[in-house]
C-alpha cells in the first residue's frame, strides 16, 4: 500500500508496476574514500504493490576519486575529516570547506554516473545517492558532555546532482530514521530480504568495511535484527598504513604470519562499545585513527606488525563472533542461523575469514547465495530510492531501533529551468 498519492508517487508506482519497470542509480563513497560506486539496476513493484520484487543488476563500478574532475583533491579533504585530522575545526574557513564539499561531492558524483552510463549505453530514471558520511554518531557514548545524542553527516547536495544529471534524486536516508527514533544504520538490513531472496532462514549476513555490521534475518518474514558489531578494515587499513606504508594487507599476508597476542586482545576488546545492546551504530568517528593509533602507541615498539596485524584481525573475528552467539537466534530461544554470509571488502581478506570461522563456524562468501551481493550497498540505495517514490515504508525497529512506518529519504526532483 502507498504511504501517500502525491501525483508525483502515483506515476513512479505506475511505471514501477510495468514489465520494463524503473532503472535506478544507486551512488555512494564509503568510509575509505577509495572512488564513487555507481551500481545501476532495474526495480519493478511486486504485483501485490507492497515492496519491491528482488533488483536485476545492470551496472556494478566502483570509479576512483582520482579519476574524476577535482576528485583527487576532494578525497584528500574527505580523508582529513573522516580519520580526525582537520585542524580548521570550528572556523569560518572549515565551515565553508564543509559548504565547498557539500557541492563539489555532489558534482564528482554526477560524472561517476555519467561515466558508468556512457560505458554501459544506458540512462537511469531515478537515483538514489547516500554521499559521504564524514560523522556518525555513537548514540551511546559520551560526545562533549552529552550521552546520547543522535546526529549523521552525509555530504553530497541533492539539488546539485539533480541538476547535474538532470534526473530526479532521493537522498537524506538516515535522517529520516533518525527522525523516527533510529540509529540511521545500518540500513542495508532493510532491502536484504530483496536481495538474498533464496537464502535459507534463519540467516545471518556479515558486512565488513570500514565498520562490521551484522544482518539477522529470523524464520518469519518480518524477525529482523541488525546493528553495527564494531571495527573492520577501519583498523586493519590504518594499521597497514601505519605499519607497513601500504593501504591494506593486501590478501592479509602479514596477518596470516603473525601470533595473536592474547592480553593485547583483552585489552582491545574491552571497548565499551561492544557490551552495548542493540540497537546500536557507530562508525570512524568513534573506531577513528587516534583510537587505532592509541592502541598502537604502547606497543609498535615491542610487537611486530605482522603480530598486530594479526590481533587486530581477531578482534574483528571476537567480536562478530560474541555478537552472534549473543543475537544469532533473533529471538530468544530462536533458531540459530546456518553458516555466516559475509559480503564486503573484508571477505576478500584470507586471514580475516579464517578467524571468522574460528569464531563463528561455517562462512560462505555473499556471491554463493546471492547473485547481486556484490553490489550489495549500491542497490540499498536504489531500492531505498524506489521505495520512496513509490511510497513504501522502509523503518523497522529491529534493524535500527526506528519505528515503523517511516518512508526513508527526501525527493530533490529533476530540475526544468524556465526562461
């Protein structure tokens, strides 16, 4: 059922419910800031008119910063404010970088889309873009003084790349379940019953970026739980860059030929975070690189980096599998899922998927179950873009302590300059 009949929702619905339904964008730069993801898909309405069937994926490229116009300089700026290392902070001049960006991220988009289309001979109808996050809040930690304040930061102006692409674009996602008492993450449990339609329940569904984020779908069609678990590559990335000039662990090499170091381990798992009960999110303001760095200060000198490269990969390990020994039933008493899915840059990681099936038991890589998982957070923001203009309730209490009922987003329409 429709949430409103606004003409505007009547004709999306309309064209959603035909054979050739609606191509749709979905944009995003995560955590790393390593290129623009652009995944292109085609969503029609179920015949019922209450949710989407599962997407069919046209496009999948991630387009890197560099080789976009001004997109270099732009990541530097990103990467400055995201790991803490702005030193214009409460300024005239930060605040008008924040403006600059809030545009220039909009623009860097459109060509990535622009790119993508030409390279696939192919034009959207609708996007659906989540922009940078440069701050997430931990709801439950102390941020100055204050316990509990909720507050998200995407950049990325939906006018701008309306205009830019002269397309419609729905953006603004998690504001909109914060507004209706969420955590505004992780949203991607949301549309995983779309895109893991053949997937055997109960089932849990493992994303690692920068943040591990944990998706547990129940035996019943609405049994969801879901929250962010705590650091993944966020710490891993910034070790190796610390430790060995790199970007990452390239196929976790150095990982696999160190030693865990078991107190070093109590020690970085006693992080308030992870005793906190979901629903919970967080993100690189609270696991930033001065925490990582914290860590390492007491011990670069006395621990080889491949020993703590290897520690920190089974803290990421730990702490899914304390989580899903924890919350793995859904409900109490309640089924416990089979093997662990894991989707995201860190199931490329051998040492990490090793660790997670000491942890955890059985893994399976997401493509084995779901044929578009590897597009996986591109084509949540394009469902989340078709459910808003078709008028779908997205909210759900169990994925971010939201209530219900809440259509995601907020519609910048395609712009028609007069004279």
């Amino acid at each position: 059922m429709l949430a409103t009949t606004t003409p505007a929702r009547t004709t999306w619905a309309t064209q959603l419910a035909t054979p050739s339904g609606v191509l749709v964008a979905g944009l995003l730069s995560g955590t790393s800031c390593d290129g623009v993801d652009v995944v292109l898909c085609r969503v029609r309405l179920a015949p019922d008119g209450a949710d989407l069937l599962p997407p069919e994926l046209v496009a999948s490229q991630t387009v890197a910063y560099e080789d976009l116009p001004g997109g270099g300089a732009l990541r530097q700026v990103l990467l400055s404010w995201i790991e803490g290392r702005a030193t214009e902070q409460h300024s005239a001049a930060w605040l008008g970088a924040i403006a600059c960006a809030h545009r220039d991220i909009a623009q860097v988009f459109a060509h990535a889309l622009q790119r993508v289309e030409a390279l696939h001979n192919v034009r959207v109808d609708l996007v659906g873009s989540h922009g940078q996050t440069v701050w997430h809040h931990d709801g439950h930690a102390l941020w100055r003084g204050a316990q509990g304040q909720r507050a998200t930061l995407q950049l990325g102006d939906l006018s701008t790349l309306a205009a830019c692409t002269q397309r419609a674009v729905v953006g603004d996602f998690r504001w909109a379940d914060l507004a209706a008492g969420g955590e505004g993450a992780p949203l991607v449990a949301l549309v995983d019953h779309l895109l893991f339609p053949q997937l055997p329940r109960p089932a849990a569904i493992l994303n690692l970026g920068g943040i591990a984020n944990l998706t547990l779908l129940g035996a019943r069609t609405d049994e969801l739980l879901a929250f962010d678990v705590g650091p993944a590559n966020c710490i891993l990335d910034t070790l190796a860059r610390e430790l060995l000039g790199r970007a990452c662990d390239e196929d976790g090499a150095c990982a696999l030929s160190g030693r865990v170091q078991a107190e070093l381990l109590r020690s970085w798992a006693s992080h308030p975070y992870f005793a906190v009960v979901p629903p919970k999110s967080t993100g690189r303001d609270t696991f930033s690189r001065a925490w990582v760095l914290s860590l390492l200060e007491p011990v670069r000198h006395s621990l080889s980096p491949a020993d703590l490269l290897a520690t920190a990969v089974e803290l990421v390990a730990l702490t899914v599998g304390e989580a899903l020994a924890r919350y793995g039933g859904v409900q109490p008493g309640g089924a416990r899922p089979g093997p662990l899915v894991v989707a995201g840059g860190g199931a490329l990681n051998p040492a990490l998927m090793r660790a997670l099936e000491r942890h955890c038991g059985a893994v399976c890589a997401a493509e084995q179950v779901g044929t578009t998982a590897r597009a996986r957070e591109g084509l949540l923001f394009a469902l989340l873009a078709a459910r808003h203009v078709a008028g779908l309730p997205s909210t759900h209490p169990g994925a971010t302590g939201a209530r219900r009922g809440g259509v995601l987003g907020l519609y910048a329409p395609a712009p028609h300059f007069g004279l």
